[in-house]
C-alpha cells in the first residue's frame, strides 16, 4: 500500500522565532564583513600641497618649495609616516616621522630645499605603515625662479635701453641690451660687468633693430630673442663666439607692427610666443610656436 507522509505542523510561534533567528544571522554577517572593512583599512592621504600635477609652485626665492600633507587611517593605527622625493633618477627621503605609536592620522609641513628649479617637474611619495607600508605618488612643476635682483651699473657714454637679465644654472649673468645694435655683456658675480670675454656685439647688422625681448637658456647655451630686420631674430654663445640667425617669423608687414617674444620650456617642449606683423585690416596678431631652433 501506498505511505503517506504526514505534514509536519509548524505553529505560528515558532515561525515567529525562525525568521528572527535567520534575520539575526543576516545582521550578524554584516557586522563582521563591516568590522573585518575596517580592521584592513589602509592609511589614506587626506590632503597634500603640492598637489598632484599642480603647476607654478612656488621656490619662494631659491629657498625651496613648501609642502603640506594630512595622512589619517580609520582604524587608528598609523605608526610611521616617510616622504619621499625623486627630481634625478633615484629616490631620496626628506621627512620621517619615526615612531608614531599607532594614531588616527598626522599632520605635518616643512620646506624642501632641493626643490629650487625653473619650470622643473618634481616627483614626490608619501609612505605611511600600520603595519604595512602604503604608497602614493605625486608630481609638480615649479614656477620660474627669479634668483636675488641684481643691478648693472655701466660706465659709458652710449645709450642703453631694453636690457634683459638673465643667470644660467652655471651662475654666470649675461646683460642683453640694445646699443643701436643689439649688444650684450657677461659677469660671473653679477657685479663685474665687461671684464668677461663673452662681452661682445651679437648682432651688428641692424642699426635700427628695435628691442630685445627675452633671454633663456636653450641647450645649456644662453639664448635671447629680439627684432632685426622685420624678424624675430635669436642670438646665442655657441662656446666660442656670439651668433645669430632669423626665425622667419615676421613682425613688420608695411605700417604693421607686432613686437615681443618669449620662449619657456615646458611639458616636455618648447613654447614660443610673440607678435606677429601682417596687413590684417590693423589687427594686432600674437602667434604661438614649438619646437627647436
């Protein structure tokens, strides 16, 4: 004959007391999924000046680049905080916090020293351990360091005007200048000027060259950008003696006009900017130029 099964009868209590134990098993689950979170959480930097990619930082006049980082970690166990700073290949430690015992986060500045360049991209870590060591990159380009103002004081009956200053990586100063022609002197202090023998003309062949713009260092030559001609011209010391040549850029088209240049360094090239002399219906053009010269 056939068995049949009897149905096992369940009361309503005890439904009742099922769902909670299962609903207590849920909430239970979570609960440690959440603690074991927060027993691994890793320190995480909260703020960092520089910050990452940011440009223009300022070197404050040679003495280098201040920074700023807040490192916290939400177990509270922070125990060592190290930065770290790489600007030629190999990576060299600026700040250590040594022991810090095991806290929630740290705060700390100071100034590097070592961060003092023109227009230089700069890399940096910040290292904090609770018990491993968790790592975060950044980079930076500095703004253009000015140096210590200097003042030329020549003795001469000529006439000198549009002078433009500029220091080499080497420390030697070179004085653009227009003299009639555009003239430049050099010193190694910045005080004795004409004694050098870079001192010379760089371009005679224009009397009526109108203004030298900007000086720069390009190739680890000194450089300087100015008018002859109707062109923007560039000399440069090639070790022996002064040259010059034309960039084909035109800034005198008739009764047109367009005066100044410069030319930085920068993102992994370089940019020149300068104005740009065409019959246009009086407009005055500025044009934007990379590459090499």
């Amino acid at each position: 004959s056939e068995k049949k099964i009897k149905p096992i009868s369940i009361s309503p209590r005890t439904r009742k007391v099922v769902a909670s134990l299962v609903v207590f098993c849920m909430i239970t689950m979570l609960i440690i999924v959440f603690v074991n979170r927060v027993e691994a959480a890793n320190p995480v930097v909260v703020y960092t000046d520089p910050d990452d990619d940011s440009l223009f930082a300022d070197t404050n006049d040679g003495d280098g680049v201040n920074w700023v980082i807040n490192v916290s970690d939400a177990d509270n166990d922070i125990d060592e905080v190290e930065l770290w700073s790489n600007s030629s290949g190999s990576w060299a430690k600026f700040y250590d916090s040594n022991a810090l015992g095991g806290v929630a986060y740290h705060n700390t500045s100071g100034q590097n020293g070592n961060w003092t360049g023109s227009w230089t991209t700069y890399y940096w870590n910040i290292s904090a351990n609770d018990g491993s060591w968790t790592n975060a990159t950044y980079s930076f380009t500095t703004g253009y360091q000015w140096g210590d103002p200097q003042i030329a004081v020549l003795d001469d009956v000529l006439t000198y005007d549009d002078a433009v200053l500029l220091k080499n990586a080497t420390g030697e100063y070179y004085l653009f200048y227009k003299n009639g022609y555009i003239d430049v002197k050099t010193s190694d202090t910045g005080a004795n000027w004409s004694l050098e023998p870079k001192s010379a003309d760089v371009d005679n062949n224009d009397i009526y060259s109108q203004s030298v713009y900007a000086a720069f260092t390009y190739n680890n030559s000194p450089y300087c950008l100015y008018y002859s001609t109707g062109y923007l011209y560039y000399g440069y010391w090639d070790g022996a003696s002064w040259n010059n040549g034309s960039t084909e850029i035109l800034q005198n088209y008739g009764s047109y006009y367009g005066f100044g240049a410069d030319c930085v360094y920068y993102n992994g090239k370089w940019n020149l900017v300068c104005g740009y002399g065409e019959d246009s219906g009086a407009y005055v053009r500025l044009r934007y130029f990379t590459g090499t010269f």
